[in-house]
C-alpha cells in the first residue's frame, strides 16, 4: 500500500465519520440531547480521527479531536445530565462547526494544501465549553467514583482502573505492570518511586497505591490494576519511562494523560501482553488490548460497515464494461451464422441458460453502483437547521423515500440542484413572517419535503415547500425587466412559471448567502439536463410550489433509437425522439437562407440533414428515401433526416476516447458511443448539442 | 552476429529490471515501421499490439487522418492514417494497425508494414538538423544493419498538435 492509498483511507475514512457525525448532531439537536449510545458514538469516532489524524502526522487535527474526545469523555462517564440546558445550544453548535472544520481541513488535505496551524481558538472554545460544563459538575461526579461495571473482585474503592481516576493537578500519568508472579510488587514500585525520586521533584509527583512501602496488601491491586504513577509535567514523565523500561521484573507500561487517551507511546512488550488501557476498560473483562477502546461499546452501526466495502468506481466502470462485453459476445456466439441450419438441441439449452446467467451477471453488476441517495438527502438536514438560524425562519424538513437507489455518478451530481433547490424554498419560498403564515391558516412552522421516487426507469425527485408559492405577477415583471420576456404578450401560468429557469432570472433583487447570486433555477435545469432528465415547476400562490426532477436511473444505460445514415450508425436518445415520418420533397419548404422547413401539426419546424451536417460519405439525399425524425429537448424541437430506422434497443453508453475529446466532438452533439450486437459501434446523438450546432454553423 | 544481439537484448531486460529510470537506460527497444517510403520507430514501451484487419467506423467532424474509431475488445480506440497526418497520400490496401497506448491515450496507427523490433543504444540517437525539421519526429539514427535510416516518432507531439 503505497503512502498515497493510506491517504486516500484516510481521507474516505474520516469523511465517512464526518457524515456519521454530523447526522447524529442533528438528530440530537432536535432532541436537545444526545443519548449515551450518541455520546459513545461521538467519541469513538473523535477518537478514530484522532488516532488517524495522528498517524498521519496532521497534528492540528489530532488536537482538536483529542479535545473535543475530551469533551465526550466527560460527558459520556456522567451522561448528558452534565450539561445544563443553556450550554447545550453551544455543544451542538460546535460540534457542527467542529464538523465543518474537519471538512475543511480535509479538502485541504485532498488538495495538498498546508493545513490550518492556527486552531488556538478553536481549541480554546472547546476548553471554555468543557469548563462550563465541569463547572456544574457535582462534586460527586468530579471525584473517582468507580463506574458500574467494576470487578467484582478486587475491593469495591480500587476496582478496575477507572478513567476518571487521577489528578487534574498531575495530568500526565504512567501506569506500570510487573511481570506476572514476579512477587513484592509493592516493593518493586517502591523501588521505583525512588529512582524516580532521583531526578524529580517529590511535589511534582504522586503515586497510586500510596503506601506501597508499608502496606503489603497493596501488592495485589498492583498485580490488578497496575502502579499508577502522576506527573506534574510531561518532561517529567518522559525522563521517567527511560526509568521504568530498565527497572527489573516491569512487564509494560503506559502513559496517558489524565482526560483518558488511548495509550500512544511506545510499548516494550508485544502488545499481546499489554492490558488493555485504562480508558477502555469499562467491564471486568479485559479487551485484546490491541482492538480500539471503541471494541468494548459495540455497536450495530459498527456490525453493518463490517458487511460493506467501499471500492473504487472504476473498478465497478471496468465490470460493467467487461460484463457489457460478455453480454454482446453471448449473443455473437448463440447467434452465428454458422450454426444457421443445425438441430442443435443441447446446444440451444445451454445457450438459453448462458443467457439467463449473462442476463442475471448484467443485473448484479448494474445494482453495484446503485447506490441510495439518503446522504444526500440527510446533507440538507444541514441546511435546513442553518438557515432556519440565519434566517430565523421555522422550517422542517421532511425525507420521504430516502432509501431509493441511483447509479452512483447520479447522486454525485443531484446533490448540488437538490441542494439549490432547498436553499431557494428556505430563502423565497417560506414566508419570512410567522404571522403572515398564521394568518393564512398554515402551520406556523413550515415545511419543506424532499422525496424520491423509483419509477422502474427513472427516479423522481420533488422538493416541495408550503410556503408563499411564485408570485406570477412579480416574476413576469421581472422577466420583462430582464429582457426575457416581452412585454406585449400574454403568458400562461406555466410559462411565467417556465421563466424561473431561464438563465440569469433571480426574483430576489438582493444578493444573499444562500441565493441569489446570480445563477439561479437555470443551473439546477442544466445540470439535470446534463443527466439526461428533465425539471418542472408548479405552484399554486399562496400554497407553495414544488419542483419535480425525473432523472433517469442510470446513464451507464440508455434507451435509444438507432438510425442509420449511409454505413454509419446512430444512437438517438429515446426521450428525445417525438416520432418519426415519411415525407414527400413537397412537404419540404424553404426559407430564406436556404434553409430547410417542414410543418407538422400547424407549427414550422427545421430540417437538418445528418449527411449535410456531419458530412457522411454515404447516404440518402433524396427526401423520399429517407425518413425523418422529430426530434425535441427541452424548449427546441426539429427534425433530423436520416435514412433508415433501425429499431430501439437499450444499448450500453461508452465515452468517446480522450483522444478524440480533443477535437471537441461533443459541441458538435456527439457524445458518446456504443457497442452493437455485432461489434461495430454506433454513434450516440444529443439532439440539443445537435441543433445548437447546427445553428451556429 | 545473432548470438550477440541476443546478449545484448538480456542485458538490456535485466535493465529494465531495477533501472527505470530514463537516463539510465543505455539502449531502448524500437518497433520500426513502414509509412510510404519512411522507416519510422516507436518506442516499443508504448505499444500495445499490433493488429490485422478490423471494422473502422466513421466518426464525423474529426480532421482527416483520423479514419475513425474501431473496438478492440470493448475498448474504443481512435485510427490515424499517419500518411495523411505527415501529408502524404493514403494508401487504398491499408489495414495494418499498431495500437499505442501514450500515458492513458490510446490511439491506433494505420500503416504500411511493420518491419522489427530493435534495440538501439541512446547514443546512436541523433537529433535531427534543424534546417530540415521533419514533422512528428524527434530523432533519428542509422539502422546498425546498415539499411538505412529510422526517424524516431514523438509520441507527443503525435497526440497533441
């Protein structure tokens, strides 16, 4: 595993957490409390990115998550009861900016930028939070009270090591196990309180067994627990373990610091002879010390991750490459002409059970990239909760459908127009008065849904809000303004609503945070156009409005009508072609630029000719030999000339090689190709890419 | 003659072995083809196959020496006709085809015949005068058999202009 793979772990892992982390801040929030399972959730993950932060070497981030593990800590050993209600809007808050800090800094460490150095304030929040909260702490809390679980065995008052045991004064501790049976352990840590002694102050240190000199039962709760030892200073306990490493009969040790941390300095022995830290031991009994102190408080989030692996996209790419190889070469081989005439029966059973297996591979292989879009979905969780503060609006945000499954470069790429499109419902469509949505007989906190919806070949995606709904007046004025629409014609409600999209159309006159900026409903529409699905808008004044995405469920494969001009074959999109029609030379008329027409159905549309346009050595020019296609995307509708129909078949997309992108093929409404039955490759068309090029030329 | 080509060519994969590095590589390996009455070498490091016969389809608004893009093995992969691309004219019978493979670019080569494979010393490596730049080369050397004359293809500037 080369150093940049362990990054990328590092980065997919941390991120994974950040998510994890995020939506259980959330939820609590809404709880206004965190349950202890969240609370020990928290500080497994803190103390995962700690770890890792650490091995790293990104020590700003391994301070922060150390002290936020801090924080947990405390707050996990006495329950949320430890924070009163006024310092919890304050635990949630930096809990979340801690999350888009830990963002932050891994964008940067993606982009292998330096990172922050300068966390002092940050860390500084995070002590005056934990102040605050061990300020209210009761006294009782504060002083080491052993937990539940303890050993039964050993004297209640010295039960198993406890994490809160220790001495904010005498932070930095070292806790030192004699080898099994070696005898006198109260002597032998008597032996090295002295030659600690040595070179350290006795008011700057304290040990635990205190009587080991006299007391000889003491050797047994060594034997247990240890010899704990407290340092005032860490130079103190750094010169110590020299001390300790050459001491007779000292089977290991390990220092930690007194807000408990997993143990970080060397180890001397195998770690197989290392009981587990402090920290972790909550139960009487001992974890392989070499598990995380996470392993003591399994969870089932944990169990689940175990069943999945994370692999990378293009391998998934090759599979369905490969599988959509196999598929084509199954039916090369069942179908050849050689078998043409031949009564093969066993040869047509196996074939027809090759089919179904190639049929159930092709299934399987698509469902790996499948992937739910609830991630997505939960991000506006998010951005909901912020700028309901911001905005100092009430609003909910209700998921239906959360669980429903896309192809995986999909959900990468609606996450942005989802994303705009709530921010545009929080910002202009619920109402910035509460009384004004009383006065209309609404629930004073608003609502805001986001579904998503698996029709079998396309998902739909609805954001809808109840909020004020489009005012059609103030939008076609605004049109007007713009220059988008004219003032001298009427338009319908769907197409004032229709001028929403229109590119640099923002009803919003000023310019916020969160919208507005310029771009507006138009990059929401390209961008699920891009994906070869399609936006709408309805609302109702007054009563919200909501705006449907249907995109379809994977663009890996398509649905498309193949026509053939001369020897070349193309692939047209199936959602682009209205219909196709035979039609004489005089149903051709011209126009003043030698243009080409055609009238269907009482409007005018062009004509472009595919051999004229892309110019193809072979094909059809007479108009009755051919046949035309009624092509429509989006606003634009023509018709394109070709020879022949061949069929619709569900082919599976290929980019076009890099080498070719060069020649920048796609603005000619080239964008891709396919791999026929027989081998050879069709051409796949973008009717929109088509005739804006055509139009230009 | 043979007996000590053959050393030569061990010695150079043993080299290949634990010396990746560009300078110290003293020989490298070249495939030598035919384009009209060019004796043309490529580095052998960027060739991934050599192939016979194939369905060419069309690919429209591309310059003309790219003739189209064909599947190999599901893999799509564009075709020059290197004659048009040095300006020469196209042969009617072409169907000879090295397939390059460039950091990641794929491409395939139409062209006349492939001759051999040679390795040949870096220092035989002459660069080119300049009052005669040729187009797309980047070097020449004599043939060690004496035969003639190997103009070494750039690769990059092949993909990039």
């Amino acid at each position: 595993m080369s150093s940049n793979d362990i990054l990328d772990m590092y980065i997919y892992e941390t991120n994974t957490l950040l998510e994890q982390l995020e939506n259980i801040v959330l939820d609590a929030e809404k709880e206004n409390t965190f349950s202890q399972d969240n609370v020990t959730e928290i500080f497994r993950i803190m103390h995962t990115i700690k770890g890792s932060s650490a091995m790293m070497e990104f020590d700003t981030l391994a301070q922060v998550s150390h002290r936020i593990e801090d924080l947990f800590f405390i707050i996990r050993e006495n329950t949320m009861e430890v924070v009163s209600e006024e310092n919890r809007p304050a635990l949630f808050d930096l809990m979340l900016h801690s999350v888009d800090y830990f963002r932050e800094e891994m964008e940067k460490v993606e982009a292998e930028q330096p990172l922050n150095k300068d966390v002092d304030s940050f860390l500084a929040n995070i002590n005056t939070l934990i102040a605050k909260i061990k300020g209210e702490e009761p006294p009782a809390a504060a002083a080491p009270a052993p937990p539940p679980a303890a050993e039964p065995a050993p004297p209640p008052a010295e039960a198993a090591p406890q994490a809160d045991e220790g001495n904010p004064d005498f932070p930095y501790q070292l806790r030192v196990f004699f080898d099994d049976g070696c005898g006198m352990e109260n002597l032998r840590a008597y032996m090295l309180v002295t030659s600690i002694q040595g070179f350290c102050a006795e008011s700057d240190f304290l040990y635990e067994p205190a009587d080991v000199e006299q007391d000889a039962s003491t050797a047994e709760q060594i034997i247990d627990n240890g010899f704990l030892l407290e340092f005032k200073n860490p130079e103190d306990r750094e010169s110590a373990i020299p001390t300790v490493r050459t001491s007779g009969s000292v089977r290991s040790y390990q220092p930690h610091d007194y807000v408990p941390a997993p143990p970080q300095a060397v180890m001397p022995e195998p770690a197989e002879t290392t009981p587990p830290p402090p920290s972790a031991v909550k139960t009487a009994k001992p974890a392989p010390a070499s598990a995380p102190a996470a392993a003591n408080n399994p969870n089932n989030a944990q169990h689940q991750k175990e069943s999945l692996i994370s692999v990378n996209l293009s391998k998934l790419d090759a599979l369905s490459a490969i599988v959509g190889e196999i598929v084509i070469t199954e039916s090369m081989v069942t179908s050849s002409p050689d078998l043409k005439g031949l009564h093969l029966d066993a040869f047509s059973k196996s074939a027809r059970q090759l089919r179904k297996l190639t049929d159930e591979l092709q299934d399987v292989s698509m469902s790996l990239r499948m992937i739910p879009v609830s991630n997505t979905f939960q991000k506006m969780n998010r951005i909901v909760r912020d700028m309901c503060k911001k905005l100092n609006k009430q609003v909910k945000l209700t998921l239906v459908g959360e669980n429903t499954e896309v192809d995986k470069t999909i959900v990468d790429s609606i996450g942005d127009p989802i994303m705009h499109m709530v921010r545009n419902s929080m910002d202009h469509g619920i109402e910035e008065n509460v009384q004004d949505r009383i006065n209309a007989g609404k629930d004073p906190v608003g609502e805001i849904l986001l579904s998503a919806q698996d029709t079998g070949s396309e998902v739909i995606i609805q954001i809808s809000d109840d909020g004020g709904g489009v005012n059609d007046e103030a939008v076609l004025a605004k049109a007007i303004r713009n220059g988008i629409a004219s003032p001298d014609v009427e338009y319908s409600h769907k197409e004032i609503l229709n001028f929403l999209m229109a590119p640099g159309f923002s009803t919003n006159a000023q310019v916020t945070e969160f919208s507005g900026r310029g771009v507006g409903m138009d990059v929401v529409k390209s961008g699920v156009e891009s994906l070869g699905g399609s936006v709408t808008i309805t609302s109702e004044q007054g009563q919200g409005m909501t705006t449907i995405m249907r995109i379809p469920l994977t663009m890996a494969i398509m649905d498309g009508m193949e026509v053939s001009v001369g020897d070349s074959i193309f692939t047209i999109p199936i959602n682009n072609v209205r219909s196709s029609l035979k039609i004489t030379e005089k149903d051709i008329l011209h126009d003043s630029v030698n243009g080409e027409m055609v009238k269907l159905m009482d409007s005018y549309y062009p004509v472009i000719r595919a051999r004229e346009f892309y110019n193809l050595p072979g094909g059809a020019d007479n108009v009755e030999d051919g046949i035309l296609m009624w092509l429509e995307s989006g606003d634009i509708s023509y018709c394109l000339f070709v020879d022949e129909l061949l069929g619709e078949h569900q082919i599976v997309v290929k980019p076009l090689p890099t080498y070719v992108n060069n020649f920048d093929v796609k603005s000619y409404g080239i964008t891709g190709c396919s791999i026929l039955g027989d081998g050879s490759i069709s051409i796949i068309l973008d009717a929109k890419g088509l005739y804006a090029a055509a139009h230009i030329m | 003659m043979s007996a000590m080509k053959e050393d030569v060519l061990f010695q150079v994969q043993d080299d290949d072995l634990f010396l990746t590095d560009e300078d110290t590589v003293e020989s490298r390996k070249y495939l030598i083809f035919v384009v009209d009455d060019l004796r043309i070498g490529l580095d052998a490091e960027y060739v991934v196959e050599i192939l016979n016969g194939y369905t060419v389809t069309y690919l429209p608004m591309m310059p003309d020496y790219i003739r189209g893009i064909f599947n190999m093995r599901g893999q799509i992969i564009p075709m020059m006709d290197i004659r048009l691309r040095l300006g020469k004219a196209p042969l009617e019978e072409g169907n000879l085809l090295v397939v390059v493979n460039y950091n990641n670019t794929h491409l395939g080569i139409l062209v006349d015949a492939v001759e051999l494979m040679l390795d040949i010393p870096n220092e035989l490596i002459m660069p080119i005068p300049a009052q005669s730049a040729q187009k797309l080369v980047s070097g020449m050397c004599s043939l060690p058999d004496g035969s003639g004359t190997m103009l070494v293809l750039d690769c990059d500037q092949l993909l990039h202009e």
